[in-house]
C-alpha cells in the first residue's frame, strides 16, 4: 500500500474546528449533505483504490458548506489556498438564510423531512424485528422437531 499523503490545509483547518466544537465526522456530513466517507476524503485529501492512496480534492462548494458547518470564515479558507472555497462560503453566509444553502440544511435542528423519515425508519425497524423474531420461532420449532 502506497504511504498516505498528508491532508490538505483545509482538511486539517476544519478536523481541528470540528475537534473544538466537539462535533464528530460523522454528524458532521450529515448536517453538510454528504457522506461520512467522502467527508473523510476531502479532509483527509485522499481515497484508497486498490490499495493506493489517491489525491482527492473537494470541490468548492463542498468545501464551503464542510467550512461553515466547522465554524470557519473565509479568510481562513483564503489562508489555506481555497479562495474558491472561501468565496462559495461567502456567498453562504451573505444568504438570506444562512442556515440553508443549496436546499440543505445546515443547523443542528432536525427538518419536518428528516424527522419523518427517521419515524418511517422506526417503523421499519420494528417491523423488521417483529419478523425477525417471528422466524427465530419458527426456527425454534423446527430445531425442536429435527432434534427428536
């Protein structure tokens, strides 16, 4: 396996936001609208493919909406060589609602949307382990039976 490359300034710049707000990766990429593996990658500046590191470089507005999830202004994203960025988080900030950028929502609050799908989840959840523990008796029988 090829030797990882060191993360980029703003992968470093917001892992260490995220580390001061005590917020994970995870829940992170949740409220930006992205996955946690590809949050990993663009933190991280890489992906493995087959075992070998390669770059990643996240695209502006991702870049921006990870930044102002972590709390970090524009200039710190001009400081570590993302104007792009910087300028995509600007326009963020200047909406006239912060909190929402590109239909997402990016606040600790869970949407009308997101709390209805977790209730659905739930309910398939339970119906699952309804099923679930309606074929374990079943296989309890038939254990029962094929051991006499």
């Amino acid at each position: 396996m090829s030797e990882r490359p060191e993360a980029p300034p703003e992968g470093q710049l917001i892992a260490a936001a995220l580390k001061r707000k005590r917020l994970s990766a995870r829940e992170a990429a949740r409220r930006t609208g992205i996955s946690e593996g590809r949050w990993r990658q663009i933190v991280s500046g890489y992906q493995t493919v087959s075992g070998v590191h390669v770059s990643v470089r996240g695209p502006a507005e991702t870049v921006a909406r990870m930044a102002h999830i972590a709390g970090l202004s524009p200039t710190q994203l001009v400081e570590a060589n993302r104007s792009d960025a910087a300028d995509e988080l600007r326009e963020i900030l200047q909406a006239p609602d912060a909190e929402h950028h590109g239909g997402r929502q990016v606040n600790d609050e869970m949407t009308d949307r997101e709390r209805q799908s977790l209730r659905l989840l739930e309910m398939r959840v339970a119906a699952q382990e309804r099923e679930l523990a309606e074929l374990r008796q079943k296989l309890a029988e038939l254990d029962k039976r094929t051991s006499r």
